[in-house]
C-alpha cells in the first residue's frame, strides 16, 4: 500500500476486526484470523518472525494446560458431584441454593476459566432447579457475577489475568495479595445486592423436599477420571501457588499438567484433546498480531504520548482513567481483546510518566474483569451462560440482567476505585 500512511491503514485494519467482532457478523476467530492476514498482507510487518514475536505463547500454552485439566473434571462429573453434595449438605432453602452457587462460582474461578466455572454450575443449576421445580434465572445471574469477579482474585482466574499475570510476572500469590481484600469485600457487596433483587422472588419459591433425590458418587461418570481430575487440580492450585519462588514458568507447569494428565488418561484422553477450545486459542493468538499491528506503526506510542499529557504524572488520575476506560469498555465488547489493547497502553503510559506500572496492572485488572457484570455480553461468562439458560427454556433478557448489572458494576468498581486511590494516595504522601 505505497503511498498510504502505515498507521491509517493499522488503524483501520484494527478498526475492522474489533467491529466484526462486537457486531458477531463472523465469530471471533474468523474475525481475528482476518484481521492478522490483513495486517500482514498491508506489509505492517516487515517479517513473519516479527509477526510472531508478538504472540504470547507461554498465554496460550497456559490456557491449553487448563483446556486440558477442565476436560478431564468435566469427564470425570466432578462439577456435578460437587454440586448435588453440596445441596444435599445445606438442604434446599433458595437462599442457600443461591449461597451454594454463589460460593462454588466464585471459588471454583479463582483458579478455572470463568466461562469453564459458569458453563458447568451454569448446566448443574439448571438441572437441579428442574428437579426442584424453580427458576434457575436468579441463581445463574448470580453465578456469571461471581464467577467475574472472583477470578479477578488470582492470575490464573480470568484470561485477562492470565495475559496480565505473564507479561509482568505475577504469581498467584501477589494477585491474593494486591487484589484478594479488594475481591472479598467485592463479592460481599455482590451478594447483598443479588439477594436484595432477587429477594421476593426467592420468598416466592416453594421447594417441597428437603432434599434432593440423588446421590453424589452416582453423578460420577468415570471414578478413574474424576481420581486423575481431582487429584490435577489440587497439584496445579499448589505449583501455581508456589511458582514464583521456585521459579517455575506457569506455562511449564500447564504444559506439564497437559502431559501428564494426556500419557496417564491414555485413550480416553484423545475425546477430550479433540474438545480444547482450539479456535479459541487461535483467537488469542490473532489478537496479539492485530494489536501488535498498532505498536509495530507506533499507533499506541502516539495514543500513549496523548493520554500521558492528560495524566501530567499524576498516578491517581492515570488510575481512575484507566479503571473506568477498561470497565466500560469490557461492558460492550469481550474483555480478551479489551486487555491486549490496553497492556501496551498502560506500559507505556507508565514508561513515559515515569510512575510505577503496578497500580495500572491492578486497575486494569479491575475495570476489565468487572466492568463486564453490567452486561450479559460484557464477558464470555455472560455469554456462555446465557446461552446454555437459553437453550434449555430460561432466556435471561439483556434489559433483565442490566437491571442487577449496573449496580452491580457502579458498586464494585467504584469500591475497587476508591481502595485503589486511598492505598496509593497515602502512600505517595
């Protein structure tokens, strides 16, 4: 494209898949793929190798690794066990239904993909509220808001901590520190919110047993897989939790896990190989070369120097900036290509004002995992979930949902807001 500026044509280029992308004329992957082949066809690029070095591979090879470990518990029933035996323990009150899944969602994301979590308390939810003869709607919403925001919690919780966690160097460990207080007053709030909407019509409920007629060992499919599952994920909870200090890469130990969990499964194994979320996987990988596309021309350099004349250096407006930015943002597109954008944004913002990158990591981290809850398409937890409700008879309308979604977002946002102004503000005193 002699004669047309580079940065016009990357913009546009970028313009075009993000557009394809919110509007669903193609699915993800497709528009993804496309806008890489047109960024390499325009010459952005001045080599395949510089392509390629803006892909994350260890990001991919961590996701691959959990793909891989979710197959296995899913094989093995171990969400649908844990359910009913949960259920069967607290009875079948709807208020402690709603605490059962409430609790599971957001724990189970701490360290699971939270489209994973809510696809399968999703999917148990519906069918035990089937049994029990309730609207499942209230649980489920509840379950796609906790599961968002407890993944926020850990680095290997939602992808977009995942992406962060990698780029910086950020273990399990540090996201509990830096962002666990924050999540757990998060999800208090949360759960008083959904109970309070949500309150005449759990007292309308009327659930006849006491308890409910199945037996927990019976949910499970395979004992062997549920063993092997089981057993994985506590290892990979304790090395992910210990990677930093031992200096082992998250991605050697998903890679490790995948191996592992392949050469041991045998046979059985090839079914759930063939089901990892590949297209997913490419996704990420072309989103990488869309936005390097942009840093490649200097595009994000010249946004960068623009935002930093806003910021002028001040650290807790370049915090708010960021948070808010990011939680709106992640309300109308999918919060994946919402953080690939940002993260060369907010590195540079940090770089050129010359102010620690940490506190925008930890505000980014915030406005991309929970500005998501203000709508059923801000996260592909809403959109998995709903999705599943749908097809078995309980659509959750978009208005139905922004309902409980704003609040939900202005409240724990803004509380996330203000512990990060309060915590960096006196320590810059």
């Amino acid at each position: 494209m002699d004669g047309v500026e580079p940065k016009l044509v990357a913009i546009a280029i970028f313009l075009f898949t993000y557009a394809m992308i919110i509007t669903g004329r193609r699915s993800r992957t497709v528009s993804g793929l496309v806008g890489t082949f047109l960024m390499i066809a325009a010459g952005i690029f001045p080599s395949l190798e510089k392509v390629l070095s803006y892909v994350q591979v260890d990001t991919l090879v961590v996701l691959f690794g959990i793909m891989v470990l979710v197959g296995v518990l899913r094989e093995g029933r171990f969400f649908t066990y844990l359910g009913v035996n949960l259920i069967n323990r607290v009875g079948t009150k709807p208020t402690r239904i709603f605490l059962v899944f409430f609790s599971l969602s957001a724990v189970l994301s701490l360290f699971l993909n939270s489209v994973t979590v809510v696809l399968f308390t999703a999917t148990v939810t519906i069918r035990l509220c089937d049994v029990m003869k309730i609207d499942p709607k209230p649980f489920i919403i509840g379950e796609i808001l906790a599961a968002n925001i407890g993944g926020t919690a850990t680095s290997i919780g939602d992808p977009p901590n995942i992406i962060l966690g990698l780029t910086f160097n950020l273990s399990v460990v540090d996201f509990m520190i830096n962002m666990g207080p924050l999540i757990g007053v998060s999800l208090l709030i949360l759960f008083f919110t959904v109970r309070r909407h949500y309150r005449s019509e759990f007292e309308s409920m009327e659930v006849t047993m006491k308890k409910l007629e199945m037996i927990p060992r019976e949910e499970i499919r395979d004992k062997r897989m549920f063993l092997l599952g089981t057993a994985m994920l506590f290892t990979f909870i304790a090395l992910m939790t210990v990677s930093q200090p031992l200096h082992m890469s998250p991605a050697l130990i998903c890679l490790g896990m995948a191996a592992a969990l392949l050469f041991l499964g045998g046979k059985k194994l090839t079914p759930i190989l063939e089901k990892v979320e590949w297209s997913t996987l490419l996704f990420f990988g072309s989103l990488f070369v869309v936005v390097g596309g942009l840093v490649e021309t200097g595009v994000l350099d010249d946004l960068v120097s623009a935002v930093s004349g806003i910021v002028a250096g001040n650290l807790l407006l370049a915090i708010v900036i960021v948070t808010w930015v990011s939680a709106f943002g992640s309300s109308v597109i999918d919060n994946i290509p919402l953080i690939v954008t940002m993260l060369p944004l907010i590195q540079g913002i940090a770089a050129t004002s010359g102010f620690p990158v940490l506190p925008l990591v930890w505000a980014l981290s915030l406005g991309a995992c929970m500005g998501g809850n203000a709508t059923i398409i801000g996260t592909s937890a809403g959109i998995v979930a709903s999705a599943a409700a749908e097809k078995e008879g309980h659509a959750i309308g978009f208005v139905e949902y922004l309902k409980i979604g704003i609040p939900v977002l202005i409240l724990t946002v803004g509380t996330g807001t203000l512990f990060f102004l309060l915590r960096y503000g006196l320590v810059s005193m």
